[in-house]
C-alpha cells in the first residue's frame, strides 16, 4: 500500500486529503527562500520579532531574516531593496492617516512575498519559471509512491496570485500596499485597475479606506458576473466575514488571549467570530475542510494554574528597582530635542560584499566593504528637502510614542551642523554625500533621515534613562508584585487525554511545583522565586502568561548547572535540598 505524506489524509469519500498549504507550490517556493520548510516555521521563527523598522529605515524582520546566514537564498542587496520598498509603500498608505499604521510580523511577510513574486514577474520571468519547475521536480521527486505529482508551471499560472489571511488580519490594507507595489514593478500602460467587491455596502467600506490610503479611484455601481465562482478556487474570496472589527490594544489586531496582562470581561465574547448560514449541510461541510487543515473548531478549555511564591526568599529583603506608582517620564518631562554629544550615532550605508574562494586545505571566505567614513558638506546640506525631513521625523516620533519630545522645525539641519564635535558617523560611498545627478538625490535624503531618526532614538533614551535613575526607588519584594501571576492553561477541547492528565497532575498539586513534568513541560529550578515554570514545549498547550521560550530556558539550565556544579555549594541553598530532576 503507498505510504501517505504526513500532510495528507483520508477524506470521508475514500480519497486522500492533501493540505491546502501543500498545494501552494508558489508558497512553498518562497518559503524555501528563507530556509524555512513550512509555513508553520515560518510563523514560529518570526512571530516575536519585533514589529515596525530601526531609526536607520531598516525593519526587524530584515535584521532577523539576514541573521539566517547561509538559509538564506536571496542576495542581501535584493532583500535589502525589498524592505526599502515595503517602508516607502507603508509611508504612502500612513500619509493621510490620523493613526500611522504599524505591520504586524505576517502582514509584513505578505508584503515582502509579493515584492520577491513582483520582482520576479516583471523583471525575470523567465528565470522564475526555470526556479519554480525546477522546485517542482524536486517535490514530486521526494513523494511517496503514489502519490500525485505536482503540475508544472507555465507563464499564464503567474498572471494571478491570492493571500490565504484570516478574517481581521488586515488584508485590505495589504491590498492598497499591493496597489502601490504593483505600479511600482509594472511598466505597462494601464487602463484601470478594478477592485471588485459583492455588494455596495463594502464598495462604500473600501473608499473610505482608499481615501485613508491616497489611492485614487472611481465607485462603479454595477458590476454582472457570470461564471464565476462555479469550482473550488480561488476566484472568489471573503464573500462573507466583515462585521464590527476589533482592532486589539494598541492597533495589534491580537485576540486578548495572545496578550499579557488583564482584560475587561466581555472582552472575550466581542472576539468570539460567529458563522451563520442558512443550509445546515454547508456549515458541517466547512467545519469538516477545517479539521482537516488542523484548525481547532471545538474550543479551548480554560485550566487554572496557582503559581507557589518561595517564602524563604521572600524573608531576604530582596529589592526590586521600580519607579513610584502614577509616576511616567512622558507625562512628568517635556525634552526638547538639541545636540548632545552622548546621542551620537553611527549609520552605515555601505554596500557589504562576501566571497568565497577555495586554497589549500579547504575553503576561505572574503569580507569587503565598498565605502568610508563621510560628512555631509554645508553644499550637499542644501539639496535635502527640510521640510520632508521634519515631516518625516514628526511620524517616526508619534510611532515611537514620544510624545514629549519637542521638534523644532530648524533643529533637524542644525544637529547635521553641529561639528564641535560631530553628532554622526556615517559610513557610505562619496556619492551618498555628495550626489552627481537628480537620480542619486534620494540617496543623500535616505543618509540624512537615517541618522536623525537615529539620533532621536538614542537621545530619548538616554534622557529617559537619566530621569528614571533620578527617580528609581527600591522597595522590598513581596507577593504582589506583578512577577507574581498565577498561569492560566489552554488546551484544545479535542484534547480530551492531555486535558484529563493536566488536571490529575494540577489536582496532586504537589508534583509541578517539586519537578520537572512530561504533562505539562516545565523546567525545575529551587533557587527561582516561584514554582512552576512553565516552557513553551507542547504546541498543544498554550499559557497565559506564556512560558519560557526555548532560548530563556536554556538560559535558565545553564544557571542551575553553574549554580550545582561550579559555585562549590555556596548558592546551591541548604542541604539536603530535592534535586531538580534534570
């Protein structure tokens, strides 16, 4: 009998079942670009990365995606180019908006898909079609016997593309990003771009967004489609799904249960996503496609975890480093910006170049950097447009919530003056600072907002930091301090073994709190303040507050190893003391 792929699955009809994320070749491919083998990698390596960009225009998931080293597939330069573009798109769309809008870690990657798949389209098609085939008869060469081959592609499979996003993950501002994407890579002469929506209602509800987003456009009253929608596809998308939308705290789009922290109780039934439909047999249909693409549709089941404080540490006096309550530097300190030698920044621009070559015994590798140190002369000063500076910096501090901090307009060009000494170093080519045409102007302006936002950063922080170690006091630690937080634990209803051997082992209420658990992964440590501690192990079980993640708790082992075995005793607490099971 051919063996089945893990992804696949036998149907209700006999046939075998295949993910949808395992028919998305495209995906797939891109994935393979960054070393990730699945979506699910994916999404777990970068979830946590920190979301917007750095004073220099670069964002955290370029950072994080270079620091990939060889899985990574994609020159740094494209990638590098890429993540300018998804910055320039981004401030386009904020431009007219009250609130700046910040990309969440997949909003960001939809983003960046498309600008490699656009690249590739417009400017290489050729190669990207050789890429993808190529990807393709190394699938269907590692399936099982049996198993269907993926199909080949050719030029017309790349004439459309869709985003397989939830419901609130904001696809209709990916969509105007895509708007500017696309004219961005198109050459053609265009006629009109049509967005197509099924009914008046969410024509009138895009507008209002495209007005928000500086997109240009005219409302067509009528549309008649025929044929459409007829097969499995992806020809008609989201039809149902808009309603009263939530944005989360702070704009995150996050459920509350993704969130630390308490929450007002109704909360959780605002979130609650409701699905109604007329035929019974539609919904049984669609809960069914669900399960089989491993959504959880019965639930979760609400566990409560007391945590047990160490009393005898309690007794020590420990102190706790915090600012008196009520008091905030943003509310309490108005800062105007101004040179300040401690502010001073570095910034580098220039163009990093890696080669391989081989030599005796093996390999060498070659680093070079194409640029120096350089100062932008009072001539170069000249040709930046001020007023786009200023403009620009205002965003970058209302989105970095600096709302104490007072710009002047002139004080942007007289931080690039200061020269006793000089607030920067910037590292680029001759041509960042002195351009030659029109062309290399938006060089000179990038070279100058990268050091400023920059600079601001440094300078609110370190002023931020001066005013709080002014005003820090020390209090001793106690049970209500807010490290203290009992778990609560979530398991998926369809769980029903794992839910019953979770309860047994928080109904002992001994066992957790003296040793590590196979049940619920934790990590034992006598010397910490409190028991259990939790580790993000089983994908299963989620908790709230989360558990350690997998670096934390190395971090912690290797403290309890040099606590056991290197410290001679001393902080290994008194004898006698339970092992921690390790």
């Amino acid at each position: 009998m051919p063996r089945r792929s893990r992804s696949s699955q036998t149907a209700n009809n006999g046939s075998t079942y295949i993910k949808l994320e395992e028919r998305l070749i495209l995906l797939a491919w891109l994935n393979s670009l960054f070393g990730y083998n699945s979506n699910k990698d994916m999404l777990t390596d970068l979830k946590d990365t920190g979301e917007g960009f750095d004073p220099e225009g670069r964002s955290f998931i370029y950072h994080h995606l270079v620091g990939r080293g060889d899985k990574l597939r994609i020159p740094l330069e494209k990638l590098k180019l890429y993540d300018e573009n998804i910055r320039k798109h981004l401030a386009a769309v904020n431009q007219g908006r009250i609130k700046a809008v910040t990309l969440r870690y997949f909003q960001y990657l939809a983003l960046l898909y498309t600008e490699i798949f656009l690249d590739w389209r417009f400017n290489h098609l050729d190669e990207l079609l050789h890429q993808l085939n190529a990807f393709v008869v190394t699938r269907n060469t590692a399936k099982a016997p049996g198993e269907q081959p993926d199909p080949l592609f050719t030029e017309d499979d790349l004439n459309k593309v869709a985003f397989w996003m939830d419901t609130g993950s904001g696809k209709t501002l990916i969509m105007h990003i895509n708007y500017y994407q696309f004219l961005h890579y198109n050459r053609r002469p265009l006629d009109n771009i049509l967005l197509i929506t099924p009914n008046e209602g969410l024509s009138e509800q895009h507008m209002v967004e495209m007005d928000a987003s500086n997109i240009p456009y005219e409302r067509v009253s009528n549309m008649g489609l025929l044929n459409i929608g007829r097969s499995e596809g992806s020809q008609i998308i989201q039809l149902f799904g808009r309603g009263v939308r939530l944005r989360g705290r702070d704009f995150s789009l996050k459920r509350s249960s993704a969130l630390d922290g308490e929450h007002p109780r109704p909360i959780r039934l605002l979130e609650t996503l409701n699905i109604f439909a007329v035929r019974a047999n539609y919904m049984t249909q669609f809960r069914a496609y669900l399960e089989r693409e491993g959504v959880e549709t019965e639930g979760h089941i609400e566990l409560p975890l007391a945590i047990r404080p160490n009393r005898n540490f309690l007794t020590k006096e420990l102190l706790v480093p915090e600012l008196p309550e009520g008091r905030s530097f943003t509310e309490e300190c108005w800062l105007l910006l101004a040179p300040d030698l401690a502010a001073k920044v570095t910034v580098d621009m220039t163009l990093k170049l890696d080669a391989i070559r081989s030599q005796v015994g093996g390999v060498a590798t070659l680093s070079m950097r194409a640029g120096q140190e350089q100062v932008i002369p009072p001539a170069s000063l000249n040709l930046v447009d001020w007023q786009a500076v200023y403009l620009e910096l205002l965003k970058f501090k209302e989105q970095k919530g600096f709302s104490n901090l007072i710009l002047r307009p002139e004080t942007p060009r007289q931080l690039l003056e200061f020269a006793e000494p000089r607030l920067y170093k910037l590292l680029a080519n001759e041509t960042v600072v002195k351009p030659q045409s029109f062309e290399q102007l938006p060089l000179l302006q990038e070279a100058v907002l990268s050091i400023l936002r920059k600079y601001i950063e440094k300078y609110y922080r370190v002023y931020q930091e001066r005013w709080e170690t002014r005003n820090m006091t020390y209090d001793f630690l106690d049970v209500c301090h807010p490290n203290f937080k009992n778990y609560t634990v979530k398991i998926p209803r369809s769980e029903k073994q794992l839910i019953a051997a979770v309860k047994q082992l928080i109904d002992e209420g001994q066992r957790i709190y003296e040793q590590e658990t196979r049940e619920l992964p934790n990590i034992y440590f006598d010397r910490h303040l409190y028991q259990p501690l939790l580790i993000e192990r089983d994908e299963r079980v989620k908790a709230i507050p989360p558990g350690l993640k997998e670096s934390e708790r190395r971090f912690v082992e290797d403290l309890r190893k040099y606590v056991r075995r290197e410290a001679g005793g001393k902080l290994a607490g008194p004898a006698g003391g339970k092992p921690g099971g390790a």
